[in-house]
C-alpha cells in the first residue's frame, strides 16, 4: 500500500485534531476520562485508515481499467489490421475476376 506523504499528514492531523476536540468537549463537562479520549482517538484513526484505503483500492481498480483499455485498444488495431487485409484481398480477387469477365465479353 504506497501512502502518499500529503494522505499521512491529514490523518495524523484528523487524530490529532481529534484527541484535542475529546479532550476539550470532556473537560468542559469537568470530566476527565482518559478512556473516551483515547476511543476517539482509535475511532478516528481506523477512519482515517479506512478512507487511506479506499483511495488505495480506487488507484488499484483505476489502474486495472487502464490496462484493460489498452489490452483492448491494441486488440482493436490488431483486428483493424486484419480485416483491412481480407478485404484488400477480397476487393483484389473481385477486380480480377471483373477484368476477366471483361475480356471474355
């Protein structure tokens, strides 16, 4: 999994923006639990992960369609090529076939 630097950043700052939001919101209640704080904390770095993730699996399954779209692409031209031959030889074989014609009238 290639994390970019700018992704690594924005989730040690969503953890950190939200232990100082748990920490802020308790003691404004004047109560001090070291345990819902560090359940926020934990709960906001698996999102963080998680949405590191998904934009991991959308680059994977982005890549994925590039190559199929190019693997077809190629695919195309190969088959261009192939009827572009028969039909050369097809148009070949009939005007032959019409010069004979022609002189044997």
């Amino acid at each position: 999994m290639v994390v970019e630097v700018r992704d690594a950043i924005f989730a040690v700052v969503m953890v950190c923006a939200a232990f100082v939001l748990s920490l802020r919101i308790l003691s404004t209640y004047n109560k001090d639990d070291p345990v819902t704080v560090l359940a926020v904390v934990v709960l906001t770095a698996m999102i963080a992960l998680l949405f590191l993730s998904v934009e991991e699996r959308l680059r994977r399954i982005e890549n994925d369609i590039s190559e199929k779209e190019r693997s077809i692409r190629v695919s195309m031209q190969s088959v261009e090529d192939e009827v572009r031959e028969r039909v050369d030889a097809a148009m070949s074989k009939f005007e032959e076939i019409a010069r004979k014609w022609g002189r044997h009238r």
